[in-house]
C-alpha cells in the first residue's frame, strides 16, 4: 500500500530504488548506474532514470535507454516478511535485459 502502482520510491538506507509497476509486481533497483558506478537519480518529469556522470538513461525497468552503460540496472531481491518488504541488498543481480522473473509479487 506504501507503494502505489507506477510509483518510483527511493529507499535510503537499501540505496535503492522500489518500482511499483502498474500490475502491482515490485521491482528493486540498485542506484548504481552500470557504466562506472555513479549514483543514478529518478527523474519523473523525464519518467526515467538519468545518470548524471555520463548521461546513461535506463527507464522504470532499469533498462538501458540511452547513453554508455552496458547492461540494465542490477536489482535486488525482494520478499514480505511479517507484512513487511524485505530487500536483501547483499544479492545485487545483474541481468542482460528486463524479465517479468525478476519482479516480486505480493500475494
């Protein structure tokens, strides 16, 4: 409920990203950009995420858009525990492309 669907929610202490999709699966993403590691901000008048170092450009996926980077952006493991969201931000993955597996939905 924290996270409404097509939300874009930055988690500070997880250095993370929560994507709310519109079908309600959650997506956490790294704030890590893939070229070199810089911090990449949400730009949601851009509906993007837009790298400041290097102008890589991934969408709310984390899919490579533009610029630099060579792969989407790593995303972490996600579950509910006594109600709660759980991110485990000691498993970055990293992926070639976007994939409904890698979204957590709530049951």
């Amino acid at each position: 409920e924290e996270f409404p669907p097509g939300s874009v929610s930055y988690i500070l202490r997880a250095r993370c990203y929560i994507v709310r999709l519109e079908d309600g699966g959650l997506l956490a993403l790294w704030q890590r950009c893939t070229h070199l590691g810089c911090t990449v901000p949400w730009r949601e008048e851009q509906d993007q995420f837009n790298c400041p170092c290097h102008s890589s450009l991934f969408n709310r996926q984390g899919e490579v858009m533009g610029g630099p980077a060579p792969r989407p952006l790593d995303f972490f493991p996600v579950r509910l525990e006594d109600g709660k969201l759980v991110i485990d931000t000691g498993k970055p993955t990293q992926r070639r492309q976007f994939d409904l597996a890698q979204v957590f939905y709530p049951g």
